[in-house]
C-alpha cells in the first residue's frame, strides 16, 4: 500500500530539486550518480535495499534547514541518516526520497567540563565524545557496541543504550538539549543547558523518534566524571538458566553494575574464533561479564558480592580484572559479538526485545524451543542486566524463502518478549522492521495518539515516511509489511 507521499511523488521531476540543492551545498555535496547511492540504499538492516534519487551531504544547521525547506517546498520526503548502523531499517529510503546524510556534520562545538556538557554535531561518532574528555577524567557513558562507528545522531534517533545503560541510563538520560529542524525547515532549540527544564519535556518526545519529528543537529551532552575503581568479573557457567539467574539475584542483593551482559556458547565460540581473546572458556554454555564501579571501598565490597551469587547459582571460575588492558580485553569479544557471528554463518537476524530480568530463565528456554522448532541456530547476546535481548538467527539467505520464515522466528520472539511483560525494542527501535507488531505492544488508542504527536512536528508526513507506525494498521508479518509499504525495495 503506497502512502499519500509516495503515491504524489512517482512523476516527481527531480532536475530543479537537485539544483536547489546545489545551490546550497556545491556540486559535492550533492550525489547523484547511481553506483554511488548504491553505499545509501540500507542501514545495517541489509535484507531490504532500496536506492535514494539523491543523496545530500550539510555540514551545518542552516544547510540541513534549506535542504529541508527545498523538500518541503516540492512536497518530497526526506530520511536523516547517519553513519547507517541501525538495524532496524530505520534509515531506508522510501520510494523517491531525499537522503540527508549528517556524516559530514561531525564537530565537537564545544566542552564544557565545569560544568560536565558538550555540545556536538550529528556525525559525531559515539566513541570520539569519550576520546575528546578522557584526558580530563570523564566519560560518555551510552556506549553501543557499534560505538566505534555510529553516531550521535543516530544514538538519539533510536534512543541507544550499551553496555553501561543498566546504570547510567540510555541515551535520553545524557542529553540536555537539541537544535532541531523541522520538518517544514524551521529551526527550533528545546531542552538547555540544565537538567530540568519547565513546560513539556520536548528533549524526552524528541529522543527517541527515529527521524519522524526532524533532524538534530546540534545536541548538548551529559559528561560524567570517571569512576574511581572498576573491576570487571567474568563467570562462566554449565547452563544458561544457571548464568540468567544470577543477573536476578546480583540486583536483589542491592548491586546496580556498571554492565551486565551475558553470551552463550555459540555466541563464545564466535569471539575466540575471530578476536581470540582466550579469556571465553569454550566449553561453557553461558558467559556473564559484571562490571563494577565506583569508590574503591565500593567495589571491593560488590566484587565479592557478585563472586558469592555467582559461585551459589553454580559458576564453574570467576576471573577478575581491575587493571584497564585485561578489562578491555574482557570487554572486546562483547563488543565484537555480531560482528563474529558472521564467522558462524552466512547471515544472520538479529532481534530486540526486552523483558523482565525474572523472567530470563523461561524467555531463554522459550527461544531454544523456537530455534528447536524452526531448524535455526540462535545465538544469544544480550544486556542481561535491564533484560535487552538480542538473539542471532543464524541462516542462509542464498536459499530462497529462507529470510521469511527467519522474520517468522524473530516476530515470535517479539511476541514473547511482550506476553512476558516486556517490550518489542530495547535500543534498535522500530522502523520498517518491526512496526507491524506495534499493535501487539499498543492499543489503536495508544497508536493513535502517538500519531497526533508526530503529526504537530510533521503534519505532512515528509520525515521519515513509512517508520515506526503500521500502515495499515492491521499489517502481518515485517517482510509481507516492507513490501507493501516500500513497492521498490529489493529482497535480498
């Protein structure tokens, strides 16, 4: 089903839109030639691919504002992308749609350590916020494993998490404001430089939205002093269940980690075949990596803590690092995970559901009998502290048919998540992927106003057409939904 936008634009003559567009930006900051949108056609959902007419790269605010006011003025949608790491489909261009790339909007504006902000631009990538301040003491806490390479923008746009999230909070809780340009081009501030500020909490509606409600392009960041011990713990175990009800039972004895994450056996194999840390026992079925922080008294006396649960739920040896090199050493086959699945197949799904941390014992037996049921290898990596799944389905997407039924296990596994208590998204959000299970999560009374919010920023419904929402409403599965919604876009 095409939506108004697109069923308006499919005689759209682009020739006068592209030299308005140079007009602003220079031959350069125009792309245009086919083989070269072919880098802009996915996010790091690569299963649907769809190539922009045009691709347009600003540098600053005023650029991204008459960019949008030039799609505005044609009535052409337009996506805001950034370094295209999400995996949710969130960046995939519509049909005849401009793709804003912020890439080049990658500016550290200022820091302000007395006061603990920075204030970047959208390409600013994750881990350069950290770099820039470490030599001060302080750090950026949401740390996605991707956090090498995405960016901020897309950090807010999806609202990320990471490792660090179950105690320092997600990406909303380290911005305090935003220069936003709506979607008719218009510049607006919202949020400061204070962490409550009177009236609506705008930041919190914007952070979060997937690129429905405008474009970021300057956002205010929350730095955090450096912690004066860490130790990070990794205990392994004979069975998953043994390693899930640990995570339960370190929060209830009043220890609130760093991070808490937690790998399987396929899942440790992968990172020793590829990163070889040689610090994942190979032979056990789950891995927890606990980090802790704070005073040093704190830590000394939570270290031990977390030994004692872990030892008590069966964990066969804990290894404990305090020094920087052996924690990050520890921390690099984590980060590395998705990456090294590719070491195990040839494709993978990977999932994003959220449930509660009781929960965990029966939602892991409950996905071991889908990948049973199905006939497909399930890798799982997760943030086992806040309950943030993350389940690998491995497969082969040279075999026709096989994507399908790979989106049938995953829808299940969403579905499961919410029969638990939990949710459809924990930190990759919606967009083309999962927007037809919103129904499973929402009433039509909570969908319908969430529509209204999006509709006071864009009215018309040229930001991000085709996300988050389910159109029409009572859309099956993702892949028959993208096809739909996206007449053009390519299977792979």
């Amino acid at each position: 089903m095409l939506t108004q936008n697109q069923e308006t634009t499919k005689s759209i003559n682009w020739q006068p839109i592209i030299k308005e567009f140079i007009k602003v930006l220079g031959e350069k900051g125009v792309v245009q030639r086919k083989e070269e949108l072919i880098t802009y056609e996915c996010d790091g959902l690569t299963s649907y691919k769809q190539r922009p007419p045009v691709a347009v790269l600003p540098r600053t605010t005023e650029q991204v504002s008459q960019i949008v006011k030039i799609c505005n003025k044609y009535q052409v949608p337009f996506i805001a992308r950034g370094s295209g790491t999400g995996l949710s489909g969130g960046a995939l261009p519509t049909d005849n749609s401009v793709l804003i790339v912020t890439s080049l909007m990658r500016q550290i504006l200022k820091i302000d350590l007395e006061n603990q902000q920075a204030i970047v631009q959208p390409g600013v990538i994750n881990s350069w916020v950290t770099q820039a301040v470490s030599g001060a003491g302080f750090y950026f806490a949401p740390d996605p494993s991707s956090q090498i390479i995405c960016s901020i923008g897309g950090n807010i746009a999806e609202n990320s998490g990471g490792v660090h999230c179950l105690k320092y909070g997600v990406t909303t809780n380290h911005v305090l404001g935003l220069k936003i340009v709506l979607p008719d081009g218009e510049i607006i501030d919202i949020g400061g430089q204070i962490p409550e500020m009177p009236g609506y909490d705008l930041t919190g509606v914007f952070v979060g939205s997937e690129g429905t409600l405008g474009i970021a392009t300057e956002i205010t960041l929350k730095i955090l002093k450096a912690a004066e011990s860490i130790c990070v713990l990794l205990a392994d175990f004979t069975s998953v269940e043994a390693a899930a009800a640990s995570v339960s039972d370190i929060i209830s004895a009043g220890i609130i980690p760093g991070g808490m994450e937690m790998m399987d056996n396929i899942s440790i194999n992968a990172v020793e075949d590829v990163v070889a840390t040689n610090c994942y026992p190979r032979d056990a079925a789950a891995i927890l990596l606990v980090e802790v922080d704070g005073l040093d008294v704190e830590v000394t006396v939570n270290k031990q803590k977390v030994s004692e649960v872990c030892l008590k739920n069966g964990a066969r040896n804990i290894t404990v690092a305090s020094d920087p090199e052996t924690r990050l050493k520890l921390w690099k086959g984590r980060k590395a995970a998705f990456a090294a699945a590719g070491h195990v197949s040839p494709d993978y799904y990977v999932q994003d559901g959220v449930i509660p941390r009781t929960q965990l014992p029966y939602v892991l037996k409950e996905i071991a009998a889908l990948s049973n049921k199905f006939g497909y290898q399930i890798a799982n990596v997760f943030h086992a502290g806040d309950g943030n799944l993350h389940p690998l389905i491995l497969f082969d997407n040279a075999i026709p048919g096989e994507l399908e039924k790979v989106e049938e296990v995953g829808g299940e596994i969403l579905k499961l998540c919410v029969k638990v208590g939990g949710s459809i998204s924990g930190e990759h959000g919606i967009g083309a992927d999962k927007k037809c299970y919103m129904p499973d999560m929402f009433s039509d009374t909570d969908l319908e106003t969430m529509q209204w919010v999006k509709q006071v920023f864009n009215p018309d419904n040229l930001a991000n057409p085709g996300k988050i929402f389910p159109t029409p409403r009572t859309c099956g599965e993702a892949a028959k939904a993208s096809l739909q919604n996206f007449p053009n876009v390519e299977r792979f």
